[in-house]
C-alpha cells in the first residue's frame, strides 16, 4: 500500500529528502506522494522513512493504493531496475 500526505502537512521539507524512491514532491499546497513510486520503503529500510521523521504524523496509507508486501518489493526492484538503466 502506497503512503499519502495529508492535509495536516505543514510543509517542514524533512519527508522529501529521506524518500529512497523520490516519490515526495512539493505539491500545489502540501507535499505529495507519487503512488507509482512510493514502496513504503520497502527493499530499503525496515519501515518508511518519511513516516519516521514526520513531526506531525500526517503520512498514513493510502486507502486508494493497496499493495502487498510482496507486491511492493516487485515495485522496488522496478523501480532499481529503471534507475540503473534496465
């Protein structure tokens, strides 16, 4: 399943960075996340980072987006696969 950011974002900037996939954006008026890239950090860390350092608790699973946990690494290895050219 896909994270989301909702509107309790107060924009702090410390979500993005941490993102393995670079699935945080600035949006129009909160940060968003791309759900075709989020993992949840799967194949990267043990939980999701942009949750770990959020100071407001504002990220919580996307309803709209469910994904197993075998489905998101199959995302992560696309993802890899993408980013070293293959």
């Amino acid at each position: 399943m896909a994270l989301m950011i909702t509107d309790e974002c107060i924009n702090c900037d410390v979500c993005e960075p941490e993102c393995p996939n670079e699935a945080i954006s600035q949006g129009t008026e909160i940060y968003v996340i791309d759900p075709a890239k989020c993992t949840e950090c799967v194949g990267h860390f043990d939980e999701p980072q942009c949750v770990a350092v959020c100071p407001v608790d504002c990220i919580p699973l996307n309803p709209d987006h469910t994904e197993t946990r075998e489905e998101l690494q199959q995302k992560y290895q696309l993802l890899t696969a993408q980013k070293q050219g293959g």
